[in-house]
C-alpha cells in the first residue's frame, strides 16, 4: 500500500513522518484534534509549558475516546439484547 509524507505541526513544532495513504486524513484530523486540545486547555489554565499541555490534552483525548468506546459498545449490547428477543419470541 502507498506511503505519503505528512509535516504534522502539533503544538507549535513540525513533526514529518509517512503514513499509509488510506490513513492520511485520519492522522491530520488527529493532529488537529490533539493541537484544538492544548489551545483549549492553554486558555483554560494557566500552563505555558507544550510538554505539560501535550500530556494534559493526550489524557484528555484518551480518557474522551474510551467514555465514546463504552457507549458504543453499551448500544450494541442493547441492539443485541433486542435482536435476541425478537429471535427467542419466534
């Protein structure tokens, strides 16, 4: 599968790596995900230092991804549930 070559800016620095091309657009829309995170949190508090900002929004990120896994899994246990009454009911 083809490689592209991205300059991701994040926090203010350039970071060039290779990613597949199918992956391209999720890779930049991470990055902007990751540097909307540390202006957010820069307002928010006051914290100038890009290390503390990056690891503060990166567990931010982490911990927003895993509560969005839990409610797609909790719906597709109760779509599973429902399927499962639907199919013992006939």
């Amino acid at each position: 599968m083809p490689k592209v070559s991205l300059k991701l800016e994040i926090a203010g620095r350039t970071y060039p790596i290779s990613v597949l091309e199918t992956e391209k657009e999720r890779v930049l829309e991470a990055s902007q995900t990751l540097n909307d995170a540390i202006n957010s949190l820069k307002k928010q508090y006051a914290v100038n230092d890009l290390q503390d900002l990056m690891a503060m929004a990166s567990l931010q990120l982490i911990l927003k991804s895993e509560q969005n896994h839990v409610g797609e899994l909790e719906a597709l246990e109760r779509k599973l549930d429902g399927l499962e009454k639907e199919f013992s009911g006939r």
